[in-house]
C-alpha cells in the first residue's frame, strides 16, 4: 500500500508544511497518521539520522538487514529539524509521496 492511496497531491502537500513548519511539535491527526505510517516503514533500507556529536551534528544512514551494521551515508546536518525533514522527504518517497513539480 502506498501513499498515494491514503493522501492526494493536496493533502500531502499540506502535511508536508505542517511538517517542516514543526517538526516535533504537535501534529494534526493526518499528520501523525502519515508519520505513523512512515515510521512502520521495513527496517531495512530506512532512512535514519545518527547523532554523531551529541546535540549538534547528525548524519543520514540507511538501516540494514537484521544483525547487519547501520550504513553511514554522506550526508550530514548541524541542524536536527533540516537533518527530520530531509529524513521525512526520504521516507515519503519510499511510499510513493512527493509533491509534483511545477
């Protein structure tokens, strides 16, 4: 099941500046509902942050297989909101969401 059966182009691009807007505030119902579903995402392949300097620098990975090591990935943030969003945009596309260019 992907995102397009759950969300329009609309509504995800409504969830998706709520999202950016405040990533760890509260969020609507549909809101949490989506990340609800991203975050039951397969383990495998997901897309996640790493903390690599407590509180100040995080970087993308993609979980393995189980036992498997965690795979570091180049990219890397000194903001944790842009390091959520960006990880939010990663997972969405997994699931078939992107907001259509213009």
């Amino acid at each position: 099941m992907g995102g397009r059966d759950i969300f329009s182009n609309d509504e995800f691009a409504a969830l998706k500046e709520e999202f950016f807007a405040a990533p760890f505030g509260d969020q609507s119902p549909n809101l949490q509902r989506l990340l609800l579903r991203l975050r039951n995402l397969p383990a495998e392949g997901k897309h996640v942050l790493v903390e690599t300097v407590p509180y100040r620098r995080w970087r993308l990975a993609r979980l393995g297989a189980r036992g498997r090591p965690v795979e570091l990935l180049n990219q890397e943030f000194d903001d944790r909101a842009d390091a959520e969003r960006h990880v939010f945009l990663l997972r969405c596309a997994a699931i078939g969401l992107a907001v259509p260019s213009s």
